[in-house]
C-alpha cells in the first residue's frame, strides 16, 4: 500500500515539474488519485507515538543540517501559527520553548498533540489561552527533532 502511495507521489511531482503547458484535467486526476489513495488508506497520517528523554540525542554543538532542515519545516508548516518571538500568533512564540520545555515534551507536541492535548495538563493549559487546537501536521519524528535543533539554535544555543 505504501508502494502505491509512493508511485501516485512521484507520479505528481514528475507531472509538476516537467516542461510545457500544464493541463488542469492531469492535476485534477493526480489530485483524485490521491485523495483516493488516503481514503482507501493507503497513504494514512502520520501520527508520533509517546517519545521519551532517552529517544533524545541532542549534539553538541548544534548540527547546521538539522538546523536547514528545521527552518524549511518550520517555513512551511509552523510559520502561519507560530512566531519565532515570545509573540503569540494563533499558537504560542517559540522563544525560549526549549528552556521552559523538555525536548521530548516539545517533540511529543509536534508529533502526537491529541495525546498531548489528552493528557498533559500544560498542553491543555495552552489550548485554553489560545482556544485553538494545533492541527497534526504530519510531521515525523525525524522531522520534529530537526524543528527541535531549529527552536535550540533559536533560543541561542551554539
């Protein structure tokens, strides 16, 4: 099923990135496909599972790739909630989050927020000040522990 997922994938992308006129009816039938594909779950929603300290490694000093990675991540799918300021946007600024919150908090946050928003009394505390829940964005463990190289270097870590 995620062979079939992955074809209609790189099916889209060849189809958007090649050369010529585009036509609407080929985006419209690649945009089906994958639609399809979700509801016949075959391209399911990335959801995290509880993350603990111990899964952690945090480098020292920060890792610059990580880092790139974390700021695109954070460009396309963090940004329009969350600023990088103590400033509250729709969620909360993202200054200092890695000195208030432990890394595996933060990332269970990324990862699994209905857990979170289940469980963990801070989640729930935040969720009452911004009265707005966070979307599952799909992010994958790696990917949230890229974001979390991006807040540490944000907070000023070195």
């Amino acid at each position: 099923m995620k062979k079939i997922a992955f074809v209609i994938l790189v099916a889209l992308c060849i189809g958007a990135c090649s050369s010529g006129a585009s036509d609407s009816t080929e985006s419209s039938e690649g945009q089906e496909a994958l639609e399809k594909a979700m509801k016949d779950g075959e391209a399911k929603e990335v959801h995290g599972s509880q993350i603990s300290e111990a899964d952690i490694k945090l480098t020292n000093p920060l890792d610059q790739g990580m880092i790139t990675s974390g700021q695109s991540i954070y460009d396309t799918k963090c940004s329009a909630c969350h600023k990088l300021t103590d400033e509250k946007l729709v969620g909360p600024g993202w200054k200092d989050v890695t000195k208030r919150r432990q890394p595996a908090w933060i990332m269970n946050m990324i990862t699994n927020v209905e857990m979170m928003l289940e469980k963990d009394p801070e989640a729930q505390k935040m969720l009452e000040q911004c009265l707005v829940r966070m979307p599952n964005q799909n992010v994958t463990q790696a990917d949230a522990r890229n974001l979390l190289e991006f807040m540490r270097q944000n907070d000023g870590e070195k």
